[in-house]
C-alpha cells in the first residue's frame, strides 16, 4: 500500500531523512511518531510529491511514483487519486461554504456534479458540518476547520487516507468522533498512515505504529510487541502487594516500597516465579502480583533518548 526505502532528503546541512524505510500494509492503521524534527512532515510531502528527495524510492498503492532522485508524473498522478489527504496546516477558502469547498474538491478529483452533491452532505453529516453548510468558513472555529479538512480528504472515497496531526484543535466530544470515524475507516477496508505528537490518541485507534527520530525509523511494529521488546530490553517492573510486609534484602533486585505490603520490584527479566518463591520462604501470602505494562508515552521517549 505504501513503501520507503532508502529516502534520504537533505535541507542544506540538515539531514531530514536519513536513509528512512517504512511500509504500511493494506488495512493498517499505521501511527506514525516523532518529536519536532524527527522528519514526519518531511516524509508525508515526500509521499504526496510536494518535497522532493535527493535519493531512495517511494511506492504508493502498486505504483513506484519515485526512484533515483525522480518522480514518475504520471504515476504520482494515478495514485494520488486515490489518497486522501488532511494536511497539519491549511489554507481554506475563507468567502466559501462547506458544501461549495467540497464540491470545488470533488470536481479537481473528476466527481460528477450529482455524485459531488450526494457525497458532500454525507460528509458534512458525517463530521458534524451539516447544519453549518451554508456558513462561510472564515467563521469556522480551529475545530470546525479541522472537521471540514477531514471532509474533503474523504471526498474522493480514497483507499489511502493520510492523515497529518488530524484531532489538533478538537473538543473531547470531536476527539471521540474522529478517532470513530477513523475506525469505521479501517472496518471499511481503507488504510490509514496517521502522523500526531498526542501519544494515547495513536495507542487507541492504530494497530501498528513507527517512532521516526532524526530522519530514522527507531522501532515499528504492533503495539503489543513493542511493548513486549521495551520490557525485555529495559526490564520488568513488578508491582507486588502481600497480607504483611516482606524483607528483601539480599536480592538483586531494584525493590520499592509503595507502603506497609505493597512494592515495587524492577529486574532485567521477568523475576514473578522467583518474586513468589521468595515470598513463600518468608511464610507471606501473595495478595496481587503483576507486570506494569509501559505505556506508549514510556516507549516513545524512551526511543527518543
């Protein structure tokens, strides 16, 4: 559905993207993560053909669109069609209504007039803008604008949707919609590459997700599996509560007391067989014992680091 390899794009004496690869499969919801910098908006307008790159290769939907410091026009042209994209800023027509922007939309993708009508009112029902149909969008809020930004990235009924930094300026309730709408997305069949700085927002609704660090993808993968990986490599934090207090000293792991018969207990590897041995030689009972999972906030600065 989408491949980079090998992309290298240099701003005078910055490396934007150092020998980046990536891939994102048909149905994924791929979350795409990194600090200011790291070269996320770099690699988005690299797909779209809006920033050209000195080296590597791009495939979108089949079609190679960019290959040794070139883009295929044709192409470019021929996939783009069926992507939609939500940029991280943009410039609407401020003297047009929802209903005129998508349809101007809907006509440059070749939609028959009918068609465009049809699709901009369920659009517009969909993201909340129908009742606003006939405002005129200067006098749209940041969230409206984002909601309208959604709508005409969906115009074209794309089998890609790129999504750029989508729920910044939204209310709680628009969050809760957005991140619905992206999931009836997916149960669509359509895949998602969604780039955004808001960590739990990218661990609910995506599926696999990519850390990119100055121009580098650091980890990618399922979330499961990172998380796994993070455990294996940082250690395991067992968090232990018992019916009486437990002595222990004399073991090697980092232990924390988090009050009278509750710890903290961090090791290089999965220790709750031994946490439970121990415990039982003491003659104490073992009330809860688990593994605190690291959240994708935790991975990600780590990756960071």
């Amino acid at each position: 559905m989408l491949r980079i390899e090998n992309l290298v794009k240099v701003y005078k004496d910055v490396r934007a993207l150092d020998r980046l690869n990536l891939e994102v499969k048909p149905g994924q919801v791929y979350g795409f993560l990194g600090p200011n910098g790291a070269g996320k908006s770099t690699t988005i307008l690299s797909l779209l053909g809006l920033v050209f790159p000195q080296e590597g290769r791009i495939e979108l939907l089949g079609e190679e669109v960019f290959q040794n410091g070139r883009f295929d026009e044709g192409k470019l042209v021929k996939a783009k069609a069926r992507i939609g994209y939500m940029p991280e800023h943009a410039t609407l027509w401020e003297f047009l209504t929802p209903m005129q922007t998508l349809d101007v939309i809907g006509e440059a993708f070749g939609i028959p007039k009918t068609e465009r009508g049809k699709r901009a009112k369920e659009l517009l029902q969909l993201v909340n803008l129908w009742e606003v149909r006939d405002k005129k969008v200067g006098k749209f809020s940041k969230g409206m604008r984002q909601r309208l930004l959604l709508a005409q990235a969906l115009i074209n009924d794309p089998d890609l949707l790129i999504l750029d930094e989508p729920m910044t300026g939204l209310d709680p309730k628009g969050i809760a919609e957005f991140k619905e709408i992206i999931r009836e997305q997916r149960k669509a069949g359509k895949t998602v590459f969604f780039s955004s700085h808001i960590l739990a927002h990218v661990e609910e609704v995506c599926d696999t997700v990519g850390v990119i660090v100055k121009g580098k993808l650091r980890v990618e993968g399922n979330l499961d599996n990172i998380k796994r990986e993070f455990l294996r490599k940082a250690g395991y934090t067992i968090v232990l509560e018992t019916n009486k207090p437990v002595d222990f000293s004399g073991t090697e792991w980092n232990v924390t007391p988090l009050g009278e018969a509750k710890y903290r207990i961090v090791a290089p590897k999965d220790v709750r067989e031994e946490v439970h041995d121990f415990v039982a030689s003491q003659g104490v009972k073992i009330l809860a014992m688990q593994v605190k999972e690291p959240s994708l906030e935790e991975i990600f600065l780590k990756m960071v680091e």
